[in-house]
C-alpha cells in the first residue's frame, strides 16, 4: 500500500475528511486534514480543527505508516487553513456562497485569475465577480447597481482554487460560508 492511501484509509477511519497530500523530494509527508459537519470527535467541540485533532490523526498515522513500512523523515498534520483549496465536487458544494480565488488551466478573454463568490448551477458551477471600474490605473469597485459579472466553469477547466479568507476587523478571521449572504469580491488579479 502506498501512503497515499494509508493516509486516506487512517484519516476517514478517524472521521476526519482529507483535504488534500503533498510530499516532497525531501521525504515531507503533509496531510491536511478537515472535521466533518454533525460528526462528534474526542478532542471536543469545534467547528474547526484543533491542535489535538492534529495530534491524534499524526499519531495513528505515523503507526500505520510504519506497519505499512512506507518511507518518509518527516509527517506533518495540519488543517487546510482559512485559504482552503476547493479539489472535489463535494468541496465546491460545501462552499456555495463562500468568497474564492480560482485560476483556469486556459486563459479566458486574457486571464486566468478570478475572485468572486462561488454559485451551484446545473452543470457545473459559477463565480459572481462585481464589476470592477478602472480609475487612474487601479482597479475600484464598482457601483452596486450594476450586475455582477459571472465566469460559469466546470472543474476540468479550473487549475486551482481555494477560499478567500474575509477578516472582519476585530482581530479575528474567518471564512464566508453558505449560512452567510454572499460577498461581492472585485477581480483582483490579472492574467498571467
């Protein structure tokens, strides 16, 4: 077994979801991990994942990964963080409503970034971005009377994508969700 799946098998059988793996020339596993919405976990009450989810999933990792006899000089485990990437189906519908940042593989009308709020639609997905108004060479928003601008994609044809973290001022941040209304965000990125 490669520790691809070790991973994946050691960190369902926790309830946790796995967020995505990476390993690099080094021999650095990394393992982010997520909690699952309504699945009550030992290490107490969160919406998001703790130190001690952390610690549990490394340890039972870091055992099956050496029963497995798979080879690595370091493990670490960590939550996907507040710019969590979008990878599957399952993660753009759990975050339908929430702020992303998404490059295409191909560029479209001369970029490949763009920033806006992620909308479900039948076959396929959309990103509503506010319009944005060029002045002096910067780009503004625009006023809000105008309609949003819309990049309606399906998953082949996006690179990445992840979250866009909204910080509220108060010392604390914190990612939009569906429960919240949508956030308008300006196309901040130009193409490459």
């Amino acid at each position: 077994m490669n520790w691809q799946d070790a991973a994946q098998r050691t960190v369902t059988g926790l309830k946790y979801e796995l967020v995505d793996l990476e390993r690099t020339g080094s021999g650095l596993l990394r393992v982010y991990i997520d909690r699952v919405a309504g699945t009550s976990y030992p290490t107490g009450e969160s919406e998001s994942v703790t130190v001690d989810d952390c610690e549990v999933v490394t340890r039972q990792l870091q055992y099956v990964l050496e029963v497995e006899q798979c080879d690595y000089t370091r493990l670490e485990v960590s939550s996907p963080g507040l710019d969590r990437p979008l990878k599957r189906e399952a993660d753009y519908a759990r975050f339908v409503g929430s702020a992303v940042a998404l490059t295409l593989k191909l560029p479209l009308a001369g970029r490949k970034k763009f920033e806006g709020v992620l909308v479900a639609r039948e076959g396929g997905w959309r990103l509503e971005m506010a319009p944005a108004v060029v002045k002096g060479g910067k780009a503004a928003k625009a006023p809000t009377s105008q309609e949003p601008m819309a990049l309606d994609f399906v998953l082949d044809e996006v690179r990445e994508a992840n979250l866009v973290p909204v910080v509220d001022f108060k010392g604390r941040a914190r990612v939009t969700g569906a429960e919240t209304a949508p956030v308008q965000a300006v196309p901040s990125h130009v193409g490459e």
